[in-house]
C-alpha cells in the first residue's frame, strides 16, 4: 500500500469519529430544564440571655450566621403601649456579604441594651422575619 492510500483511509476514519461525536453528543437546546423551586428562607435559631438590673435589660446572645464575614447588628425595641402587653423585640440584621468567604455558618455574638420593666419577654427578628428564639 502505498502512503496516499494510507493518508486517504485515515483522513476518511477522523472525519467517520469526528461526524459521529457532532450527532451522538447532546445539544443544550435539547435539554429540557425545569424551572428550579423557589427557594424557602430559613430564619436562623436566635440564642437570648437577658441580665436584668435597675431597671436596665442586657441582652446577648448569638446567631448562626452563612459565613465568619458576615456582619451581624442588633437593636432592642419596646414593643406595645399602656393598654397591651409589652415586649421587648430583638431586630437582628445580617445582610446578604459580597465579599468572598468561606461558606462555613458561623455563630455570631451580639448585644444589645434597653430600659423596660423586668419580667418582659423578649422576641427577636433576623431581617424582619420572626425568628425562633431558645433563653440561655
């Protein structure tokens, strides 16, 4: 055999391989996607501890943040009036970190101070949503 007819014979089994793979690889507009779930918001679990003294509250505790850059602030507000029960409403804000960071949840500490009577309960909100809070 001579190497015209070699080259020839190779040239046509590169372009038999190469055809095949174009049709047997499947196309992306071939692939039906379905839309994804929306995704529900977890509120994180809030850790209170409220020390009590001469008419001051002291509350800390902690939260569990996506990552150790998150930035987590907290506010206490008397909730209600003379005619209602009153509460004390931890407002917790972690907002949404741009920066890159590991993505390992983190506790996150806070603290926060108020002036209301004792023996007041106390909730607390992460980002405006009710959270779920356990006293230490």
């Amino acid at each position: 055999m001579s190497h015209t007819r070699l080259w020839i014979a190779a040239t046509i089994i590169a372009f038999l391989i190469v055809v095949s793979f174009v049709f047997s690889v499947p196309h992306t507009r071939d692939i039906v996607r379905e839309p994804a779930p929306p995704s529900a918001t977890t509120v994180p679990l809030v850790t209170l501890r409220d020390a009590f003294k001469k008419g001051l509250h002291t509350i800390i505790g902690s939260v569990e943040a996506p990552n150790a850059c998150t930035i987590v602030t907290a506010q206490a507000n008397l909730q209600g009036d003379a005619s209602s029960t009153q509460s004390i409403q931890v407002a917790l804000s972690m907002p949404v970190d741009t920066n890159v960071c590991l993505q390992l949840p983190t506790h996150m500490n806070f603290s926060t101070t108020i002036t209301a009577p004792a023996q007041i309960p106390i909730t607390a909100t992460v980002n405006g949503s009710a959270a779920t809070t356990t006293s230490s």
